[in-house]
C-alpha cells in the first residue's frame, strides 16, 4: 500500500576469503573507518537535506479515533525537529506496522484472549525526507481500547542512514529496555483496572440480581422485563467470566522477566505501593490465582467503592483515550523516558564517534588488568548511560562490530533480541502472515488507506529497509554474527553510480561492516547498498570503482594526513584540524552546527576547553576534567623546561609537591600535571591539590601530587621541616623561584610526551596526544609484568641474569635505564592491581629509590 | 628560606662538622626500597617482640599491645587491658601438647602483668595485686619458668603462677637481667650488679642472693649476654665491664669517655652541654665476639675475645642512640634524631688515621684490684686490626625518636617511634620479585590473564 517496502535481510556473510590470513596485518578490533578520499576534501559538509537538524526519539501512537498521531520527541524541543513533519511520520511508521497480535475472540475461544506479542523493531527510510529511523513497536493493554490494545511505536530517526543501520542491534537492544518498561508498568496498571472493572461487574450484578428477583416476585419468571433482566444478568457473568480470565492472563505473565537482572532492579526501585501489586502479580500466577485476587480485592475494597456499569458502554469516539503515563505506571513511564534520553544521548553523536567510542570501550573492557592506570571512569563520562552501559557490558551486545571475531553464544543474544517471547507469541509469530486477518491491523490499514491515499500512491521513496521481524532476527542474526552483517538489498537499485562504499580487506579477507564512508554525507548512501553487494560478487575480478584499501596499505595515507595537517596547523590553526581533533570536537561541531543545545557534551567540551576549571579533589575525574587539563598541562611543558623531569617523577611513582604562595598559582599547576599520575584514583584520591598544613609520612603513601603552602608563619616553618626530612622520597617544584629539586632524567620517552616545540595547540588534542603515549606506555608495562623470565631466576644462584634479561627485555621495548624505572613503578601497580584487585582498603606499601636529587632552574 | 631546603649539602650543624657522615641520597647498598607506615598506636611506642617468622607486637605508653602481620602489614590484634603504659615485654615460647607454643608477656605501670596468646588475642592470664611495676623479664627457657624484675624478684611458671618472690632492700630496682650458666642470674640495680641463683628442690624453687659486684661508678644503663663464657654491663658514665659468667670476675674495663679535640670541644659543648648522658652507654648488643655499645651519640664495636677496640664512631648520630644491632660486618643504629643508620665495618687503608679524629681512653684491667689506677691513657695505642664504621645507608622516616627496631632478616626490618607510629621496611626489589612471584601464581590458578 506504501509505495513497495523493501526489506533488507541480514544476510550472511559469504565464506570467501577466509582461508588467507595476512599475518602482518592489524587486528580487526583495531579497525577504525577509514576516510574514503573522495575528490571533495572535507567530509564533514552536511549534505543532508533532512528538515531536522538532529536525532531524536519519536513516541506515536496509532489512535483508534485519529489514527496516527505523534505523541512526544526527545529531546522535548520543536527546535529540534525543525520543519520535520511529524504527522506526516507518525503515518509512516505506523503503517509498517504489521502487529501481529489477535486479541479478540479467537476460533474455537469464546471470550478474548491477550497475546503477549513481541515487539517489532525494522529500519524505515525516507529517502524524501531525508530521515531515517528505527522503528520498534509495541502494544499496550488497554481495557478501553479496541480489543484492549493500543499500538504504540518509538523511533529513532536520524538523517544517517548508517548509523541506523550499523546500530540497529544496539538500538534494538536499548529500546527493547525501554520497551520493556512501558509494558511491565502497563501489565500492573492493566491488572489494576481489571480489577477495578471486577468490582464494578460484581457490585453490577448483584443490584441486577436484586432487581431480577424483584421482577420476579412482581411481574412473574416469564414477564418481558424479568426475561430481559435474566439476559442481562447472564451477559453480566459472562462479562464477569471475560474479565477474570483476562485478570488471570494478565497476571500469569511468567516471572520469567523477573530472573533478567537489570528488571528486577527497576522493579525494586518503585514505589512500595506498585510492589504490592508486584507480590500480587507474582503469587496470582498459580492455580489459586482466583483466591489471591479475590483477597485482594477484599483488601482494596475499601479504597475503591464499585460504581453500577451500563449495560452499553459508551460509543468508542465519545470516550477519551487513557494517555500513555495513564498506560502505564508513572513511575515506570518516567524510567522509560530516562532510558530514552540516555539513548539520545548516546546515539546524537557522528556514527564515526559511536563506532570509536564502542570501539575505546570494548578494547578497554578487554583491558581490565591496566586500565586502572591512566583510564579516566567510563561511567561518568556519558553521565546518564552509565546504567545502560554497565548492563549492556553484562550481555556483550556490541555485536556489529564483534571484535573478538568469535561467534557471540546464542544465549547472549536471546537477551537482547526477544522481548516478549513467551508461549502465545509463538503462535503469533507463526501465524505472522495472516497477521491481515487480525481486525486491528486490517483496521489501521483501512484507516491509513482511507486517510492520506493520494501521498501513499504517489510516494515511492520510502523504503522499509531490513524489515526485522523478530523472527528472522532470530535466525539471521545468528547466522550473520560471525560476520560482520552485511547488508545486502533485495532489490537492485538502478542508480549504483555515486557509491562510496569502500569495502575493506581485513586480515581474515572478511570484509568489515564498518565501511570508510561513514563520515561522510549522504550522497549517494542509499545505493551504497546494492553497490556494496555487487562489490561483493565481483571481488574476485577487482572492481575498479572502488578504492581497495586494506587497513594495511590504509594506514600511510592516514599518517601522512596527520603530518600533513600538523603543519598546515602551524601556519593556519583555525583551518588545519589534527586527526585527534577531528575525531572528538570538530565532528561534534559541525554535525550540530545549528543546534543551540549548548547542553551538548561535545559542545561544552569545546567551548570551555580555555576556560579551565581546576581539577577539585574528591570529585570524580572525568574524561572530560583531563581534557581540560590538557591546555594547562601543554602550557606548563612551554613554559617550564624542566617538565621532563617534573613528569618523568609523577609517572615513576616520586611525590611531587609544588610548593608556592599562591594558592592560585599552585592549583593551576597541579591540574596541568595531574594527568600524568598513575592510579589516579576515580576521585583523584592520589591527588591534594593544596595543603597549608604540614604533610606526614603517611600522606607520601596517599598523595602523588601535593600543592603545598609556603607561609612564614610557624606552621609554615614546620612545613619547611616536613619537606626537608622527607627531601629524599619527594621532588619539589617551587613555583615562586621556579625551581625543580628532583632526580636527573635524560630519556626520551617523556621528551615525546611532553615535547616544548609541539605542534599540538589544543589541550584536548595535547590529552589525546598523552593519552595514546600512556597507553602505549601502559601496554609495555603489562608486558614487562607478565613475562615470567624477568623476575624470577631460572636458578635461585643466578640473580645477576634476571638483571640483564631485565634489562635487555626493556630495550627490546625501546627503554633504556632512565624509563626502566617508569616501567618498574607501573607494572608494581599492576602487579598490586592483579594480586589484590581493585581493592584499596589496604595498607599499601611506598616505593622509593635512593638517587641524588639536583636543582634545575629555569 | 628555600635555599636550605633545596640544598641537602648546607643541612646543619653536625652534619655539616663530619662531612663523612652525610651520606645523601645516593645509597647503593641501601636495599631498604620499600616502605610501609603501620598506624594503631596512640602513644610512644617503644618495644618490639618478635613472636614468629611472621608476627611481631608493638607496646608501649599507651598501654596497648599490637600484634601485627610483618608481610601484610596488617594488625591482627589489638590487645586491650593494660591501663598504663608498658613497661617490659616478651615473648614465651613452651612446648604443651607436643607443640610448640608462644605466649606473649607484658608488665604494665598499673602493676600488671599479663600473659597472652597471640594466635587468638585472649588474655590468658592476668596478676594484679603486684606491690611495684616490672621493670624487666627474663624467660629461663630450660627451667620453664620467667622472672619479672622490678623492686621484688619474682618467678613464674608458664601460668603465671607465682612460684617464689624476693623483696629487695634497695630503692632502686632490678633494670635488667640475663642469664647466667647453672640457674645463676645477674641483676642490674642501679650501680651493682647483684648474682642470683636459682635453687630447684623438686617442684620447689627459691632464689638467693650469691654476690653483689659494684665495679660501677654510676647506675647500670645496660646489661647484656655476650657467649656462655661472658656477660657486658654499661653504665652512666660509660663505663664497660665484661664480666666471666661462671666465677664473675671482671675480664675487660673500658672506660669511654670521648674525649674532644681541643680545636672542636667549643662548638661540640655548645651542641651537646650535658656531657655525661653523652657518654651514657644506654644499649649494647653483641654476636657473641663483638659487643656493639651505644655511648651517647657514638658507636664503639669491641672485640671481647682479643680485648680490643675495633671500631668507634664518635659522633654517629645526631642524638642519643636508643638500640642497636650487630650482623656480621653490618651493624644498625637507631636514634633520638628519628633515623636509623646501618653501618659496616670496613678495614682501613691507613691503619693510625682515625686515631686522630677522636680519643678515648682506655685500659685493659683484669682483677678488680686494678680498676681504680690510673688516668686513662691519652693516646690509642696502635691497635693493630682498627677498623672504621662507614655510615652505608639510613632510614628516614619517623619524626620521633626512633625507640627501637626488630629485624626479620628478608622480610624486613620494623622500627618503632615515639611518633607513634611502626614502619616495616623492606627490600624492594625482593618484595617485588615475591609480588612477581604471587602474579604468576594467580595466573597460573585462573588459567591466564
């Protein structure tokens, strides 16, 4: 009836190219998209010509009385849908719409009876528009409604018809948490009214049944009025009889759910008045359901006084449709707009930011062991999805780019793709395709068709690309984890001319989902698929129209751009964009260009990146905090000469107290350095940013960075001492003399890492920069800990050999004597780390060595 | 004001005078990398008791016994009842059951003596009806019995049960015992050292004074057990007796008096005025060959078989050092200036150049008859085999005087302080070899990383 929906199937991945296996090159998880270079340089221009200027969440609803209708966007601002018509795409995506639930009197059944339907997620583009959207829907019971069910459906639309398609899992996963918070609010809400309906049916009978009898006794058995009265009172059990069997359904939906970790933690977090209910709910769900309600009822009774029911309801156009908070709980439909804007969120950044940023989070969940060095939390970061990312790493759902290449288990994946998968959805999915025979969905059709016919027939650019019914997500997406899904058109498209798509040779000859186009605009992207395909069958032959670039031979050009636009930052910083940058603020820049959200995170991350807010201890330190600290740290290394050796005793595990009068001053300095302290603890715990009293023993243990006051009152004399007696386990920078006491270091591993002639001018670019040197740095450190024959002698005689093993191992890393003690400070934390776990609670041990200190002056 | 700070070189005073005791940073044989800072007590923390190869306890002015773990550093227990400072500690180790077990014993100000098991942290035992506080202890391991010293001379057996009791006549009590062959006791008071023996009729033990020597000048500071054949005393005045355990006749007489040069007494009497604490021998310490004395703030090493000095450093601390260890070559010193300092015998290139920093006086006696005669000698006699003690390396750490220190050979060395606190120091490169050690064993239990 829409135009011909296409449905994109999740095809798996043909088997060739497996047998060769480059040895040389770079692990898949290493993959980040490259830029294909297109003749156009800038791959950031919007090219869309989407009426919206960002993602956004979409809640329709399919009235009975108006048909479609939008109910609400996330974010909440008409801004951001612009000029977007939202009516127009409530239609749209409700039409596709199959709803295979029966609710009604089925063949053989004579009162109704509740599916618990599945949700259905599928990927709907409107090339017109320029938006594209995942699209789950769902029903909601309603007692009111139409066969007691509303059809209900959020979207995610976005103008990137990658991201939709690349995250359609993660979506898909997100939503369905979403989803599932609107439907187990609306079973409880849903059980309540019946209830509350039982009580008025009960109450409605027995005044009938007291009216009967009067009949009787007046006008006799056999009268018209006593006839009607002994219908209406049969109707009314039956009615009775319909809405226990109902109450019974609705509240022997399977405990099942309950068992998922993540529900029973939303379940506990309500109110203690819906887990009355809940104790209710779960009991109900034996034989004895009848008893507990009964009692329940009883128990309710004197909240709820029963109201005479008319024997005809009211005419369906009259009444007012319950609103969705009303569907469900309140409660429930607050955590269900939580996880929505958490999805928002998540998923309003550049595709390519998605992919590095689940790239960065699967490698370093892969990094347990170290990445308590120099890893700022994760959790804060993102603010709001820390829950959403905390479960999600319970269930591996990264699954469009599986890094570890092996098949994820099935299990894993019935988490996150089957929703509501109990007994009556089995039948429901199978009878799927006589879905058209349900009334509601024939009604909706009707009304859709009846409604907006002449856009309908005319319009052909919409497509319903990969139309996932669950079903086959079920069995093509197992087939296709092992991967990588490609995504394949069923039809060929006729225009195949302006494609982009560049697949990519990977070291398993597999080619990665992750296509070097995602960065661009959008020219073009939705033939990329048939293209990609063709791309596919003729790979044996080379196919010239498109660039094969391996990750190996991608890997030049790529530094070449960096050198190239490093240089040209020099002379022209406004225009040259470092990758770095590229990658963080400028993507975030240009693809919210026109969104006044200064609430953005990217934004802000941005805007404030001069204005340096000090680091302030006891508060988390985010991603975000070091980012900043990236400036201060960039304009301490130009400004002081001796930042090598300032740096080199944070990271070999030196205290380093910067003693100034300035309270200010000092602040400034310990936030450009404190990036560089190892285990900095999630709260900066290894940090005192100032002290005005004198420090301890102790606190040498605790604190790797001090900034001290220097008074002339007597404290300040005693301050003097503490640093005097302690000389030997602390380096000293005073910012007053600007002067540095600490032992000598001459290597080159910190004089890459804080080079003064950087071209580097951005903080956040300069945190990235150390950033990757720590890692780099970090790697070594794990592999000098875990490798056996450098700590323990082979021959208890033999010490003198672990030494130059030592040794030679550490110049195998490129190390010499003076970063062996960087590297031998980190991997004793690392060995803490793995012995101890994350535990901090003990008494930790101080490390030092004995080494004359000398004064460098500026 | 920085400048002083900054430049370790121009520290103060003494360090300054005897360059060669400024050791600074740069310390190779220091193998003392590691450091970790134990906090529980409340006050002065002054004894130390080694119970096992693992475990230790901490006593002092608070009157609270700590018994900790050296390894993990953790305190195992905190043992609660004394409600003055301690005053004397020891361990107990007997056999019962076919095991060996050890007991831990503490006497308090409040007249308290308390007997408890570490490996539960129970008190066992309490005495508290005692008439004055224990000033010493003494385990006579092959009888099974301990003594406490104080104004009354007590034995116990392993249950505290008292077993005999002697009140002394003297107002100064007994500061310290050791042990002498055949059940005979020797006694510190005050300026005499008083020979007790132990007579075991049966069940039946009574103890009797034998001899009261008093050789010393001024009150007895130290009193140690050197081999079977010899015991040392040392008192106010720096007088050093060794004495023949069996007949207690006097084998050696030193009397060290650290006399100055005339160019330094000057600025030497201005840092030190009370020049006789400063000859105080407050401790000893011997292998059996050597004795090491602590005399004020110098260390004096001497050969108890050949009856000569070996060493001496007058000057080896800032302040009054409070204990000391002797290891073979290596010995350990600790001080009221808050540091420990190891030091190591090393021969000296030129044999008569130390002669000249510093004099002593000293001669050799043998009989009583002779102790009272002549001036001390103004000039060392050419002491073949002098050798000198080069500082190697110390420990700073503690802001208070450092009481007391117990080493646990490679486990580490824990020192104690009046700063309250205990610090265990350890090898640094052993402790990360064992950590190493323990990684690859957790590697090995989860099967990889």
């Amino acid at each position: 009836m829409i135009g011909s929906p296409d449905v994109v199937a999740f095809t798996k991945e043909d088997d060739f190219g497996d047998s060769f296996i480059d040895p040389c090159s770079l692990p898949e998880e290493f993959t980040v998209p490259l830029f294909a270079h297109a003749a156009s340089a800038n791959p950031w221009t919007k090219t869309s010509y989407a009426k919206f200027s960002k993602d956004f969440i979409l809640i329709s609803e399919f009235s009975e009385q108006v048909g479609p209708q939008p109910l609400l966007t996330i974010p909440n601002d008409p801004k951001v849908c612009g000029t977007f018509d939202l009516n127009y795409f409530s239609l749209r995506i409700m039409s596709v719409d199959y709803q295979a639930s029966f609710v009604g009197h089925p063949p053989g059944s004579n009162y109704p009876k509740l599916n618990f339907v599945e949700d259905s997620k599928v990927v709907l583009g409107d090339s017109k528009e320029g938006a594209f959207a995942y699209v789950h829907h769902l029903t909601l019971y309603d007692l009111e409604a139409r066969g007691f069910v509303r059809p209900f459906c959020m979207a995610y639309i976005s103008a990137d018809e990658r991201k939709i398609m690349h995250q359609f899992q993660e979506l898909s996963s997100e939503f369905s948490k979403a989803s599932e918070f609107l439907k187990s609010g609306n079973r409880k809400a849903f059980a309540n009214e019946l209830e509350k309906k039982l009580r008025d049916l009960e109450y409605t009978r027995s005044v009938l049944y007291k009216e009967a009898e009067l009949q009787k006794k007046n006008n006799g058995c056999y009268s018209t009025q006593a006839i009607d009265k002994a219908n209406e009172l049969a109707n009314m059990e039956k009615s009775i009889y319909e809405h226990r069997d109902l109450l019974k359904q609705i509240t022997s939906y399977p405990s099942r759910k309950k068992k998922d970790g993540d529900f029973v933690q939303h379940e506990t977090e309500k109110p203690a008045e819906t887990s009355v209910i809940d104790d209710s709910l779960n009991s109900n769900h034996s034989d004895v359901a009848d008893k507990t309600v009964e009692t329940e009822c009883e128990r309710r009774k004197s909240s709820y006084t029963p109201q005479l029911i008319k024997a005809k309801s009211a005419k369906c156009f009259d009444k007012r449709l319950k609103t969705m908070e009303e569907l469900c709980n309140a409660s429930f439909f607050h955590q269900t707009l939580e996880q929505l804007n958490t999805i928002e969120k998540s998923y309003r950044d550049d595709l390519c930011l998605i992919y590095i940023s689940q790239i960065d989070r699967a490698l370093l969940s892969k990094q347990k062991i170290t990445s308590f060095l120099f890893e700022a939390e994760r959790n804060s970061e993102f603010g709001g999805t820390s829950k959403n990312f905390s479960v999600s790493s319970n269930n591996p759902t990264v699954p469009i780019l599986n890094f570890s290449g092996e098949p994820l288990s099935l299990d894993s994946y019935t988490t996150c793709i089957d929703v509501d998968h109990i007994k009556p959805g089995v039948e429901s999915m199978e009878g799927r395709p006589d879905s058209s025979t349900s009334d509601i969905t024939q009604e909706t059709s009707e009304a859709a068709d009846t409604e907006t016919k002449g856009s309908f027939s005319s319009d052909k650019s919409i497509e319903a690309f990969g139309g996932v019914s669950p079903s086959s997500l079920q069995t093509n997406y197992f087939d296709g984890l092992e991967r990588k899904s490609k995504v394949s058109i069923a039809s060929p498209s006729e225009n195949a001319s302006s494609s982009l798509a560049v697949p990519q040779r990977t070291s398993d000859g597999n080619l990665v989902p992750v296509d070097a186009g995602c960065c661009i605009g959008q020219d073009g992207f939705i033939f990329e698929e048939p293209l990609l395909e063709l791309a596919q069958e003729c790979y044996g032959d080379t196919v010239v129209n498109r660039e094969p670039l391996s990750l190996l031979q991608g890997d030049p050009p790529l530094q070449m751009d960096y050198i190239l636009e490093e240089s040209a930052l020099a002379e022209n910083p406004n225009m040259g964009l470092t990758f770095s940058e590229l990658n963080t603020e400028e993507v975030a820049k240009i693809t919210i260009e026109d969104v006044s959200d200064s609430t953005s995170f990217m934004s802000t991350s941005t805007s404030s990146d001069r204005a340096v807010s000090p680091f302030t201890y006891g508060s988390a330190a985010t991603l975000k905090q070091k980012k900043k600290a990236g400036h201060s740290a960039l304009r301490f290394i130009r400004q002081y000469p001796f930042a090598h050796q300032a740096i080199s005793c944070l990271l070999s595990g030196r205290t380093l107290v910067i003693l100034g009068v300035d309270e200010g001053t000092v602040r400034k300095l310990v936030n450009a350095l404190f990036i560089f302290i190892p285990n900095l603890g999630k709260y900066g715990e290894t940090v005192q940013p100032w002290l005005s009293s004198p420090f301890q023993l102790t606190d040498l243990q605790r604190w790797k960075l001090i900034g001290l006051q220097r008074a002339a009152s007597p404290a300040g004399s005693s301050i003097l001492h503490s640093l005097n007696r302690y000389s030997r386990y602390i380096s000293i920078l005073d910012c007053d003399s600007k002067t540095l006491r600490c032992p000598p270091y001459k290597g080159t591993l910190v004089s890459h890492l804080a080079d003064h002639r950087t071209q580097i001018k951005r903080g956040s670019t300069y945190f990235l920069h150390v950033q990757g040197m720590l890692t780099q740095l970090t790697a070594k450190a794990f592999l000098y800990t875990f490798c056996h024959h450098i700590h323990l002698p082979m021959d208890i005689n033999h010490q003198g050999s672990v030494t130059s093993r030592r040794t030679n191992f550490l110049l195998q890393l490129g190390y010499t004597v003076e970063e062996s003690k960087i590297v031998q400070y980190l991997s004793e934390l690392i060995k803490r780390h793995y012995i101890q776990g994350s535990s901090k609670g003990a008494n930790q041990s101080f490390c030092f060595n004995y080494t004359t200190s000398y004064l460098y002056k500026i | 004001m920085l400048r002083w700070i900054l430049g370790g070189r121009e520290a103060q005073g003494t360090v300054e005078k005897s360059a060669a005791l400024f050791i600074g940073e740069e310390q190779p044989k220091n193998c003392f990398t590691e450091m970790q800072v134990l906090k529980g007590h409340f006050d002065i923390v002054r004894f130390l008791v080694q119970i096992d190869d693992l475990r230790f306890a901490s006593a002092g002015d608070d009157g609270l016994v700590l018994i900790w773990n050296v390894e993990t550093g953790d305190c195992l227990f905190a043992l609660r009842g004394h409600t003055q400072q301690i005053t004397a500690m020891t361990s107990y180790t007997f056999i019962r059951g076919g095991t060996a077990h050890t007991a831990l014993i503490t006497a308090s100000s409040d007249r308290t003596l308390s007997l408890w098991d570490p490996d539960s942290g129970n008190r066992v035992q309490n005495i508290s009806d005692l008439q004055s506080s224990v000033k010493c202890l003494l385990v006579l391991a092959h009888l099974d019995v301990w003594l406490s010293g104080g104004n009354e001379l007590c034995v116990w057996n392993r249950d505290l049960e008292l077993r005999c009791k002697m009140v002394h006549h003297s107002d100064a009590g007994i500061s310290a015992m050791v042990e002498l062959p055949k059940n005979f006791i020797a006694a510190a008071m005050d300026k005499e050292i008083v020979i007790f023996k132990l007579n075991l009729s049966g069940s039946d033990i009574a103890v009797m004074a034998m001899r009261h020597l008093a050789d010393h000048h001024d009150t007895i500071r130290s009193l140690i057990h050197i081999n079977d054949g010899l015991f040392a005393s040392g008192s106010h005045i720096g007088e050093l007796i060794i004495w023949d355990s069996v007949d207690w006749t006097i084998q050696a007489y030193e009397h060290i008096l650290w006399e100055e040069p005339a160019r330094d007494s000057q600025s030497e009497f201005k840092l030190n005025h009370q020049k006789q604490i400063e000859r105080s021998i407050q401790h000893m310490s011997s292998d059996g060959e050597y004795i090491v004395a602590a005399v004020g703030s110098g260390l004096y090493v001497y050969n108890v078989l050949m009856k000569s000095v070996v060493a001496y450093r007058r000057t080896a601390h800032d302040s009054n050092i409070l204990h000391t260890m002797l290891q073979q070559d290596s010995l350990m010193s600790c001080s009221e200036d808050g540091s420990v300092r190891m030091w190591e015998l090393q021969d000296l290139p030129l044999p008569a150049e130390p002669a000249s920093s510093g004099f002593f006086g000293m001669f050799g006696t043998f009989g009583r008859s002779s102790k009272q005669t002549g001036p001390p000698a103004k000039k060392i006699p050419e002491v073949p085999g002098l050798r000198s003690l080069e500082l190697i390396g110390d420990l700073i750490g503690h802001s208070g005087a450092v009481q007391m220190f117990l080493s646990f050979k490679d486990k580490g060395l824990v020192t104690c302080s009046t700063d309250q606190l205990l610090i265990v120091w350890k090898d640094g490169e052993l402790q990360s070899q064992l950590r190493s050690l323990a990684v690859f064993q957790k590697l090995e239990e989860n099967q990889g990383l």
